[in-house]
C-alpha cells in the first residue's frame, strides 16, 4: 500500500508538472483573448459543437478530431469558414498542436463576428492525451498525430508521432 501511495504522488506531480510547462508555454505565446476550453469540458459534450483544425495540411491529413472542418493557420481565409455556413453563434472550437495557432484563428473569427468562440487547452495533443480519438483522412481511427516538428513533439504523450 505504501508503495502504491509513492507511485501515485510520482505520477501526479510529473502530469502536474507538465501541465505547468504547458500552461506557461501557452502564457508565453498567448494573450488569452479567446476563452479556452478543456478537453475535459468537451470530451462527454461535443455533439453540437464545430471544431475547425488551425494546424496546417499535412497536420490534418495525419489526423483531426472527428468531423473537424480544416481551415488552416499560414493560408487561413474567413471564406473556409463562411463557405460551410455557419452561423454567428455557433459554438465554435478551434484547435492546433497546442492551442497557440488557434487562437489567432479564433481571434479572426471574433473579429468577423463570431459569438461562441473557444480554444482548445492543450490543442490536439491533450485531447490525444486523454486517450480521446482522432481520424485520418479517410475518417478512420488513428493513432498517428503530426507533432509539426521534433521539438513540439515533447507535448504529446500518447499516440504515434509524425513529422517531417
């Protein structure tokens, strides 16, 4: 029993650790004006949500959370969004790697209008994390994810990492 305790206060302050890596990472490059959401606030309640995927092509090919609409972050343009008719008031998830690339997207989308507007926490990487799927092109489970390079790659914990 003793050592079970050791173990679960080892595992707990490295998760916890890393989320405090994480949360500074996305204070560093973020300025929150996009209200994040959890992957724990999603994972049971997504149905009505849109995510759209602000990772590049090649990222999204790899893999995307289930019916994610891509709309990129070097060659974003609102008409990838207004093309699918979305209303104003949608609820709105953008997600990229780790939530850093999102929210310029998001910020976009409140500029034209947007109302319900969030940001993954975590981006694709948490929700792999927490064991949530994600598809490939072909809409086929997958545990590859595209980590966009070698040094972001350290973010995804679980899953199979790709990047070129």
């Amino acid at each position: 029993m003793k050592h079970l305790f050791f173990y679960i206060i080892i595992l707990t302050s490295i998760f916890g650790y890393s989320q405090k890596k994480l949360s500074k990472l996305l204070d560093k490059y973020n300025n929150e004006s996009i209200p994040y959401i959890t992957v724990n606030q999603l994972k049971d309640n997504n149905s009505n949500v849109v995510f759209l995927d602000a990772r590049e092509q090649k990222e999204y090919n790899t893999s995307h959370i289930k019916n994610a609409i891509f709309v990129g972050y070097d060659f974003f343009s609102m008409d990838s969004v207004q093309n699918k008719s979305l209303k104003k008031d949608s609820k709105i998830v953008v997600y990229c790697s780790l939530g850093i690339r999102s929210e310029d997207i998001a910020e976009k989308l409140k500029k034209a209008g947007y109302t319900n507007v969030e940001n993954l926490y975590g981006g694709i990487f948490e929700w792999k994390n927490n064991n949530l799927p994600v598809y490939n092109t072909s809409e086929k489970k997958t545990d590859s994810v595209h980590t966009f390079s070698k040094d972001w790659s350290k973010w995804l914990e679980k899953g199979v990492k790709t990047y070129e």
